[in-house]
C-alpha cells in the first residue's frame, strides 16, 4: 500500500494523483502501486509542487514494515535514526 499525503498543491496535480490513487481525504491518497509506478509518480509530484509540500509513505522490508519521503517547506521533518524514522516537529 501506497500512502501520499500534499498539502498547498495545484488542484491539477491533486486531479492527476487521482488517476492512480482513491482521495479519500483532501491532500490524502491511498492505493497499490508497484515500485517502478510509485517511484515515477513521487518524482512527479515533486516536480509539481511548487509551494505545496508532500509525503510518500510506502510498505517495505525494514523494521518499522514502511519508508517515508518527503518533499517541499513540510511542517514536519523526518529524521532517519539507526534506521528508524522519526517525525520531528520543529518548536
């Protein structure tokens, strides 16, 4: 499963993640990619995003059973620590 997650986006990129993905939130897409899919669309929406901000959250084989990217001024920062990934919120 394939989570992103974009915030202060051109409506029209939302419009083209829905091609692949369900919204089921405003900003929030779910859906199975294959690896190849995922990694071609999160290049996309980086490309995209102008002011906005986005995070890709997808299953793999580590320890937490998912990675995290992220991309654009986000709120939020990921911090990888030992292999772990954690969410910093800045004070």
């Amino acid at each position: 499963m394939t989570v992103i997650i974009v915030e202060r986006v051109p409506i029209g990129l939302r419009g083209e993640l829905t091609r692949w993905m369900l919204e089921l939130h405003a900003g929030i897409f779910v859906g199975t990619l294959s690896a190849m899919v995922r990694d071609l669309l999160w290049e996309h929406v980086c490309r995209e995003l102008r002011e906005g901000a986005g995070f890709l959250i997808y299953q793999t084989n580590n320890e937490q059973g998912f990675a995290l990217r992220s991309c654009g001024q986000t709120s939020r920062k990921l911090v990888q620590i030992e292999g772990l990934f954690l969410v910093q919120i800045p004070q």
